[in-house]
C-alpha cells in the first residue's frame, strides 16, 4: 500500500487485498461475514484480528492456514486482545503456525490471565503444575484452581479435586477427603466428563463419600456414554468383577472394545486380556499380542510388560524369544513399571535372556518393591534373607516381608509366618507364626497349608489337632506341594485322624519322592524295603535311600548304611557302611552312633588299622 508504480491509494489497495483472500474462502454464504472482519482486523479492531485468526486456525469460512492464524492472534494479542493472548500462547505451546516456545507461551498465558480470563488462568496453572516455561510451583497452580473452582469453572473443580487427592500444592490428610469428593462431584454436576469419572472412583473407593459401587457404575456409565476412555475401561472392570452391577463378561469385552476405539491404552491392555483368556469372546492369543503390540510400541509400560511376557512364554507367536522378553521388560522398567521392574529382576536372578546377574535382580526387586509391587517386596526379602545380590540383613528381610504380607501377597504371609517360626529379624511369636500360615493357607498357598498342618500337628502356637492338620495336608498335597503329599502319606501310613491305609501312603510318598522330596524318598525306599503298600523290593529300596541320601536326608544316610551293612539291594560293604552311618550321626541320627560301635566292636578284628582310620576321616 506504498504507491509502487502507481498513485497511492488506500481504498483500492483494499478492494484487491479482499479479491485475494476471497479467492480462499470454502464458504462463500458467509463471505459478508468474512469481509467485515478482514476489513475490521485491518484497520485494527482487536476483536476482529482474533476472529480473524480462528477462522484461519480450524479452516472456518476459509482454508484453513496456521501460519496466518498465528500472525492474526499475534496483532490481536499486541492490541491487548485477552482472548487472542490465551490463543497465541497456545500456538506457542502447541507449535501452530510458529515454532514451539514454551517460555513465549507463559508470558502470553500470564498477559492473558492479569486481564481475569479464566481460560488463560487455568492454562497458567497448567504451565505452574508442570513447569513449563516457568520453574515448577504446585502452590501457584492449586491456587488457581481453587479460585476458578470458586468460580464454578467445571474443568478447575476436577482439577481441584486431583490436587486435595494427591497432596499437589496444599497437604494432604484424612479429612481432605472430602474436599476431593466435593470437587469432583461440583465437576461432574456441571458436566465434566473427567469428573465424572473421578467421582466414580470416590464411590468405588470410598473417597470422601460412604462406598457406594452402584453409584460408581452409574457415575461411570455416565462419563463412558459421553466418550471417557477411562471410563469406558472402568465400566469394563465393572462388568467383569461384578463390581455394583451382575458380572457380565460379554458386557466388560464391549466396554474395553469402546475405549481400545477411543485410543485408551490401558483399555487396550484389558481388551488384550479378554483375547488372551477368551473373556467375553473367542479366545485369541494373536490378537491379544497384536494389541499389547501396539499399547506397548505407544509408550505404554504395562503393556511392555505384556509383551515380554508373551514373548517369553510364545503367547501368540510362533517361538519362545527369552531375549526379546528381556529387552521389553527392560524397556518397561525404564517407564518406572512396577511390574516390569519386578519381572526384570526376575529375569538377571535367573539367567533369562540376558547373563544372571543377582546385583542387578536385587537393584530391580528393590525399586519395584519401593513402588509397591507385593511380589517384588517378597522377592527383596527372599534377597536379604539369602544374601543375594546384597549384603544378607535379616531385620531388613523380615520388613519387607511384613510389609508385602499386610498388602495381601500369600508368599509374603508364608515367609513371615517363617520368621516368626523361627526368629529371623524378629523375636521367635508362634501364635504369630500360625496366624500368617493361616492367612498364606486361606489364600490357597501350598506351602502354607502344608506348615499350617504342621502346626495342628505338633502345637505350634495352636492347640494339636489331628483333624485340621489332616485336612490341611490334604489341601497342599492336592495342590502339588511336595512336603504337603510326604505329610499326608505319613498320616496314612500310622493312621493320623484316617483308617492306615498303606497303598495310599506308598502313592503319596510316591508323588512326593518324584518331586525330589527327600523324605519322602527315604520313605518310598523303607516302603520297598518292608513291602508297605507295594511289593517287596530290595533293590528299589537301595534306589530310593541313595536318592533321598544324595537330597541330604539324614534317615537317608542311616538307612543307606543299612543297606551296605546288611546287603539290602546291594552288596554288603561295611566301609560304605561306615561312611554313611557318620553322615546320619553327624547329622543327628542317635541310633547311627550303636551301630557304628556294634561294627567297631565286632568287626575291628576283620578290619586293618589303616582302613579304619581311612573311613573315621571320610
């Protein structure tokens, strides 16, 4: 408009700069419209600059241009526009038509918000709670939030609500419960579908609000119709638990469906879920990998987690990959995964795809048990009761199983009721000891069923009783617990609150011994040796006593000695006999110190000072 090779001439300069931009309208119906603002936001009008600037921005009236959408809020923004100053720091943020500046976009939400512009105080508080463009502040972002809340604004109140729940920028206590509650239920009064979804979870929980799960369905229901992705999952979890409504299974598989559609990763795990155990439709391994596939490529560490599970155990591909198992797990626990943390020390403590390596497990038990993970704090445990990868602390064993048996784990429960069985970091309870048995028992643990019959068995911090221990025994050994069918064959075999029963005995020691349980192959082999429950056979007899010797059982030293002193499935052999009846005296065997003293006695003459002398030092 500088009069280049013609007379200056405002008005027809105008006339053609219209001509070029109507050329670029989609909609020529509201072309009066367009013109009016492009011929306002040229002569200066704030208001019109930034109309102007969202028509370019979202391609309304005319084709859409980022660039001219950000010079147009920019004139709008420097003519003290509080809408396009809030709209231009935008652009900043979200890189529309310039490139990213986080440092511009607060100062531009901060201009915006001394004019009072909700919208731009509550952007600003976004930037104070994550610290962008400006140093981090909790307090300034709660602040803001709470006077926006008092103003009734929808989106502050959930926020509002996030912040009394998780303690950000004000303390959290009991009683700020129900100013969680209180918020997000305001939220959800006006509509918000996220607090919506957060006043779900109050009634779920039990969050400042008496729990109430049919009010967490409905509450739910309500964010997930409107499209909450999160809420579409928990509706699922709903429908698959039983959680205030009937469990429906079909239903929780279209609601995980819905929110895979919505983009929600975490409903894409679920969904993963359902294919993997034919949830509410066909089983499909496939599908159940292609799906934490995809959660899993997104950044997502649960699902990292998934795949490397499925790749460990060729769940929905053709082989086992123990390499590429480690590799996502790896990635998994870099995304702070608690689970893929645990399963990575899984993975160094035992060689899996990668060297073993027991510092490296213990370093990995360690940070998922400190995130909470209740078979990473027993597996930390298990490492400072054993000395693996770190130095052995048996108080330090002791807490960490404590605190993974008050959350629920039933091998945390077990190992604790150990502890105070036998002393370990804390001071020898039994009452104790068979209180945690119990509860590791009730939760369907083996081994713990199978120590709680010992405990009914011999007293321990109970009064004896037959019965339960019986019933408990059988419980474990059902279960496959190798001590658990050792037990239950002994009460068979001397009649322990059943009938002796001794075919049944052999059959359990049996299922014991191959087990590896060396008592009950010591049993299995006196069982042979006496024809107890099945034929009469010295030398399985032999066998079995060499199997359970070579476990380190002492009766099986003493009846190996046996054995080679009387010629029982092998050649007699009195300095093999010798050498096993002072293994069974060395550890503990009584009756093993008579008949080493029957052999010196009676045999000494047969026998060279050299060679007893030779056995004595074995």
């Amino acid at each position: 408009m500088d009069g280049i090779g013609t007379t200056k001439n405002k008005i027809k300069a105008f006339e053609w700069f219209l001509k070029s931009e109507n050329k670029y309208t989609i909609n020529k119906n509201k072309n009066d419209e367009f013109n009016l603002n492009l011929k306002l936001a040229i002569s200066g009008n704030a208001d019109a600059q930034n109309n102007l600037a969202d028509y370019y921005e979202n391609g309304k009236i005319i084709n859409k241009n980022e660039k001219k959408a950000f010079e147009w809020y920019f004139k709008s923004a420097k003519n003290g526009n509080s809408l396009a100053q809030n709209n231009l720091a935008i652009c900043y943020l979200n890189s529309i038509g310039i490139d990213k500046n986080e440092k511009l976009a607060f100062d531009w939400f901060s201009k915006s918000a001394s004019k009072q512009n909700n919208l731009a105080e509550f952007n600003l508080a976004y930037c104070y709670l994550n610290g962008i463009g400006t140093i981090k502040s909790k307090k300034n972002a709660f602040n803001l939030y709470l006077k926006l809340g008092n103003l009734g604004q929808k989106d502050a109140q959930n926020n509002l609500g996030y912040c009394y729940y998780y303690g950000v920028g004000t303390h959290k206590s009991y009683y700020i419960n129900d100013d969680v509650f209180k918020s997000f239920f305001e939220s959800a009064s006006k509509g918000c579908d996220v607090g919506k979804f957060n006043l779900g979870y109050c009634f779920k929980n039990g969050i400042g609000i008496e729990k109430d799960e049919v009010y967490a369905l409905e509450s739910y229901l309500e964010a997930a119709e409107s499209e909450n992705s999160m809420a579409q999952n928990n509706l699922g979890y709903c429908y698959y638990y039983g959680i205030g409504t009937n469990k429906n299974e079909k239903e929780a598989f279209e609601w995980y469906l819905k929110s895979t559609k919505s983009g929600n990763l975490i409903g894409q795990i679920n969904l993963g879920i359902c294919y993997l155990k034919g949830i509410g439709i066909d089983k499909d391994e496939v599908k159940a990998f292609d799906l934490y596939s995809k959660s899993a490529h997104a950044g997502n560490g649960l699902a990292q987690n998934f795949l490397a599970t499925c790749y460990l155990y060729g769940i929905g591909i053709n082989i086992k990959d123990e390499k590429k198992a480690f590799e996502w797990y790896l990635t998994s626990a870099f995304t702070k995964c608690d689970k893929g943390r645990y399963n990575l020390g899984y993975c160094y403590e035992n060689g899996i795809g990668t060297c073993k390596d027991e510092k490296e497990a213990a370093k990995w038990y360690l940070k998922s048990a400190k995130a909470g993970n209740l078979m990473a704090q027993n597996n930390i445990a298990n490492c400072y009761l054993n000395g693996i990868g770190i130095d052995k602390n048996n108080n330090k064993a002791f807490e960490w199983y404590k605190t993974s048996a008050e959350k629920g784990c039933i091998l945390g429960q077990y190992y604790l009721g150990y502890c105070y069985e036998n002393g370990i970091g804390t001071v020898k309870d039994q009452k104790k000891a068979f209180e945690w048995y119990f509860k590791s028992a009730e939760g369907e643990n083996p081994k713990a069923q199978n120590d709680l019959g010992d405990c009914y068995h011999y007293g321990i911090g109970t009064d004896k009783n037959e019965k339960e221990a019986f019933d408990w025994y059988m419980k474990s050994a059902i279960a496959g617990c190798a001590k658990g069918q050792c037990n239950l064959g002994y009460c068979y075999d001397n009649g322990i609150n059943t009938n002796v029963n001794h075919g049944k005995a052999f059959e359990w020691y049996l299922k014991a011994a191959e087990s590896g349980n060396a008592s009950a192959q010591n049993n299995l082999g006196f069982c042979y040796q006496y024809g107890k429950g099945v034929k009469l056979d010295y030398k399985k007899a032999f066998e079995w006593y060499t199997k359970s010797s070579n476990n380190e059982n002492a009766y099986g030293y003493f009846n190996l000695g046996e054995c080679y002193y009387g010629g029982i499935g092998i050649d007699k052999n009195l300095e093999e006999a010798i050498i096993w009846y002072k293994k069974a005296l060395n550890n503990g065997i009584k009756n093993a110190e008579i008949k080493l003293n029957n052999i010196y006695s009676l045999y000494k003459t047969k026998l060279t000072i050299e060679k007893i002398e030779r056995i004595e030092t074995s």
